[in-house]
C-alpha cells in the first residue's frame, strides 16, 4: 500500500547518532522542518535519516537551509509523534518565506479505515473535527496506524461516502502539535489531515488511476513521482 510524503521546510538544529550494525557503526541523523501548511500555519515535523542518505545530510546540510524531503511516514515506538523517514532530498535555494505552502506539505497514503468515523467537539467555540484511523501496512513498519482528521466540508462528504473497513486513497498533509501534560512532560501528537480522498474497491492503486484517471490524483502522482 501506499505511503508517501513530501515536505519543503526550513531545517532545525541536526542531531547525529549511531546504531550497531554488527561490527559496523550505521550513521543516524534526526533533525526537524518547520514546514508551512496548506491551511496557512507552520508545523514542526521531525525526520530521521540513515545510511548513505544520512551522511549526505550530515556532509551538505546546514541549519536554517531550506530543504525538500521525500519520503515515507512511520509511527515512533512510543508515544503519537509521527516521523518521516528521508529517502531523499534537495537543498532549495529559496527563503523560507517564499515557501509554496499549498505544495510544502503533502502526503499521499493508501489505507483500510479500522475505526467507526467519529464527529467531535471540544467546545461550543470549538471547530467541528472528524476523526478515524487508517492502517496502511509496510515492510518492517510495526506500528502502521496513523491518526486522520477532516473538518469543514469535508466532514458531510466523508461521513456519506465513507465507512470503518473501506480501502482509501487519502490526500493530505501532517501535522504535529505540542502538547503540555500534567506535571509539566510534553508530547507531540501527530495527525494526517484529510483534504481528499478516493474510495476503492481493491489494494491496487494502479487499476484505480488507470480506469478513473482523476485529476487530483494525477496531480498529487506527479508531485510525489521521484519518492
């Protein structure tokens, strides 16, 4: 199934770890983007890269460089942050104010709903939020399960068409807030945003673009053909 993103943002202070691989020290690089968003805000979103990708990163990249990463998403092993793991990229020669905000954040996933589709409020003064999970199975990824949230008209269009076990493809983009607990801890909570979707019938995104063609999908292909 599915599952792709790219992200244009401005690169965070670069942590640079190792991990045993037998008798081989395997670089790790972990570092942040702060990345504007199709609905005109600016998240932080938090990468991780390894191998030859993160030696490229640790020998080209600086902090503040603007930055385009393609890659996957996947869950932490704790907690409801998601990272992005970085198959590529490109240093962007822009301002990080000259940003495309309606093409820096986009994910591409497909999926199976494994949830009821739930309306919520969390006070009157409050946006009216939809909310669902969707699995979308990967080779070595253990935790496949993100969190999804629609709102605004997209609400009404979901709750008609869609249903806890369909199959989707689902255009987005992510988003990760901070969250302060009790006693002062913070964690990060990430969603993936819902701006579209396609209903199928099957696993095979292929027969679906093939038979259909719709134009946002081609768009959304072609943004994401070099992940």
């Amino acid at each position: 199934m599915l599952n792709k993103i790219k992200l244009v943002g401005k690169v965070l202070p670069i942590e640079i770890k190792e991990r045993e691989n037998g008798e081989k020290k395997v670089p790790i690089i972990y570092f942040s983007l702060l990345v504007p968003n199709p609905s005109n805000s600016i998240t932080i979103l938090r990468c991780i890269a390894q191998g030859e990708v993160a030696e490229k990163i640790e020998n080209e990249i600086k902090d503040n460089e603007v930055l385009e990463v393609r890659g996957y998403l996947r869950n932490e092993n704790n907690g409801r942050q998601i990272l992005i793991k970085v198959i590529e990229f490109d240093k962007l020669d822009i301002n990080f104010d000259n940003i495309d905000n309606e093409h820096s954040n986009i994910v591409y996933l497909e999926g199976k709903i494994i949830t009821d589709l739930r309306v919520q409020q969390e006070n009157e003064n409050s946006e009216i939020l939809l909310s669902f999970k969707i699995v979308v199975p990967r080779e070595g990824n253990m935790f496949p399960i993100f969190f999804c949230r629609a709102q605004g008209k997209l609400i009404p269009k979901i709750n008609d068409k869609l249903k806890n076990g369909d199959i989707i493809i689902l255009e987005g983009f992510l988003q990760t807030k901070k969250n302060v607990k009790e006693g002062g801890d913070i964690e990060r909570i990430s969603s993936i945003i819902c701006r579209g979707f396609t209903l199928i019938d099957n696993d095979s995104v292929k027969n679906i673009i093939e038979e259909n063609k719709p134009h946002h999908l081609i768009h959304y292909l072609s943004e994401l053909a070099r992940v």
